[in-house]
C-alpha cells in the first residue's frame, strides 16, 4: 500500500469552468486515470472561505462534478466525491493546524493577494486554507497532486507540514511527501485580455475567458475579440514573448492541436493574427463544445450526479478512516 502512487487533486466550485481549468488541470487528470489510483475531489469547503450564497453552491458542486465527468473523469476509474462528504478532512485539517506555523503561513503568497489591502476583515479559514488543502492530500497519503502553477507554494507547504508531522510524532515516512505534477506548457493559461494575468472566473468581463459551456459563437466572438498583436506572427520565440497575449494564443493553439509551439511558429510565421484566430476557433469549438453539451445534459438529471457523489464519499471515507485511525493513535487522541 505504501510504495502505490496515489494521486489526489481538488477544484474549487465556484462557478463555471474554464479552459484554463480544463487545459491546466481536467486533462491531466484524465490522463492520469489511466496509470495511478486517482481520488478528485470538489473542495466545497475550501470555496467557503470566501462567502458562498448557499444555493449558488450547492448547484455549483454539481456543476463541478458535471465538468468533471463531461471531460471524462470516470468513477469506476477514479473516486470522485466532495469534500464536506468526508468528515476526515476537517478532523485532519484540525490536527494539521496544531502542526503548521503560523510563519509559514505568512509566507503564503496567494492569501495576501486574495485577502486584499484589509487583511484582518479576511477570515480565519481564508488564511489557514493551505492547512486545509495538506489534509486533503496527507488524508489518503497521497505520492502525487496534479496543481496548477500557482498551487506550487500551497504543496510545498504540504509538504513541510508532513515533514513535521512524521518527525513530531517519530514516525519516519509514514506520511509520504507529495509531488506536484504540474503541466509544463499551459500550467497557466491567460486571460484573452490581458497577457499577464491568469485566465480566471473572477476577472469582470466575460471575454477575458472561454467557458466550458460556451456556445459556438461565443466562442468565435471571443476570439475574435482577444487581443494578440497588430504585426504579423513572428518566426522566433523570442520575438512572440514580448507579446503575451499573441504567446498565450499560440499556446492554447499548440496545446490543443498537440502540435508543439515550435511547429506552429514555422507554420504560422509571416500571416496575419487572423489566420491564427479562425484555426483556433474552429479548433474551439470542436473541443469544448461537445464539452458544454454534455455538462448539460448531466445537469438534466441531478440524482444521477448525487448517486455518483455519494458512491464515490463512500469509497473516499474507508480510506480516510483507515489513516485517521492510525493518525488519531499517533497523535495520541482516545
Ligand atoms: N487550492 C486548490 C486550488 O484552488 C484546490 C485544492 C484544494 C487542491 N485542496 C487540494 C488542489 C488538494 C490539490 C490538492 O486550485
């Protein structure tokens, strides 16, 4: 059991995915489905540190789930579940508090940029949120956790965290130090407004993304409507990183048509963006609405999804019940 790789991630449900989402993370864990025992979860209770209309979430953990399925997460392959489902996340998270410091949370880059300028009106979940994430991973001794770029600081904290815990309490690599495994080209995918920032469901308007269930012609108008640049496509690399939203293009063109950035250089160089646009469209709309149609058609049949939810909290609880037992004894609980 302790030398298998198992590989754990979690998505927040706050809203509608995006290709971003989908390039940066769902992909890579449907590829990873096929050679390590996955478990993927909707961290519900990691969206809650920041206030959730409680409606909004509940239709919002189905539309995850929905996302997830829709790009071909299988539940007879992988454990898929929410969080607040496993009661051993918030026990763990709880321990994992008493383990953690609080200087190494004061170093958490993403907590001063989520919490603002009014750092003491956050809340205590929003700052200890990384704790959380830790039992998440360290719950079911996760070797692997396919992140984003920006969850790399987060996993390295994971990472100390474990590192303690197993020294504190003398037990030598009884929780194993997770890995991230994070996307070489597309770990960040940008804002189709702005180069520089992250493609992200928060950004006001909604042409800075492609959703997974836009339609066809949202999806042309969007692109239609990025920005690139007013010269032609260069023929270097170095020529095209001076215009991030042009690179970030090409990126997401090479990426879905598997066709490395290079090539796409060769080919490209000397035409116009909107030579460039009109392929990427087209190449859009054949990836993700297929996508959007079938995250729709899940959501017509919500206790089918409550089923796959409540099956997969069902595998999800033996494991972590099984490690907490042995966690509990370690840490010296009755
Ligand atoms: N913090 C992650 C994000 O916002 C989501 C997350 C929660 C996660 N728990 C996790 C990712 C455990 C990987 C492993 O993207």
């Amino acid at each position: 059991m302790s030398k298998k790789k198992i590989v754990f991630s979690g998505v927040q449900p706050t809203g509608n995915l995006h290709l971003g989402n989908y390039l940066g993370a769902l992909k890579n864990f449907v590829s990873l489905q096929e050679e390590m025992n996955c478990i993927y979860c909707v961290v519900d209770l990691h969206a809650i540190t920041t206030f959730q209309n409680p409606k909004d979430l509940k239709k919002n953990v189905l539309e995850t789930l929905a996302s997830f399925l829709a790009t071909g997460l299988n539940p007879d392959k992988s454990i898929i579940f929410n969080q607040s489902s496993v009661s051993g996340h918030a026990e763990l998270a709880w321990i994992l508090n008493c383990v953690s410091r609080i200087g190494w949370l004061n170093r958490m880059t993403q907590f001063k940029d989520k919490a603002g300028s009014d750092k003491e009106k956050a809340s205590v979940g929003l700052y200890i949120y990384p704790n959380l994430m830790a039992a998440d991973i360290l719950l079911y001794k996760a070797t692997h956790v396919p992140v984003g770029a920006d969850q790399k600081q987060h996993l390295e904290l994971s990472r100390d965290i474990a590192q303690k815990f197993n020294s504190d309490f003398d037990c030598k690599d009884f929780f194993p130090l997770p890995e991230p495994l994070i996307p070489k080209n597309v770990s960040r995918v940008m804002s189709l407004r702005d180069g520089n920032k992250k493609m992200s469901k928060s950004e006001e308007s909604d042409y800075s993304r492609i959703n997974l269930k836009d339609s066809a012609d949202e999806i042309t108008k969007k692109i239609k409507k990025a920005k690139s640049a007013s010269d032609q496509i260069p023929d270097n690399l170095k020529d095209l990183e001076k215009k991030p939203e042009a690179l970030n293009l090409m990126h997401i063109y090479s990426e879905i048509s598997k066709i490395s950035l290079e090539k796409v250089l060769n080919e490209m160089s000397g035409k116009e963006y909107s030579h460039l646009k009109s392929k990427l469209t087209d190449l859009l709309i054949d990836e993700i609405t297929p996508v959007g149609k079938e995250i729709n058609k899940l959501l017509n049949d919500k206790s089918h999804l409550e089923l796959i939810l409540k099956k997969g909290k069902e595998k999800a609880n033996i494991i972590a019940e099984e490690n907490l037992k042995i966690i509990r004894e370690k840490v010296g609980l009755i």
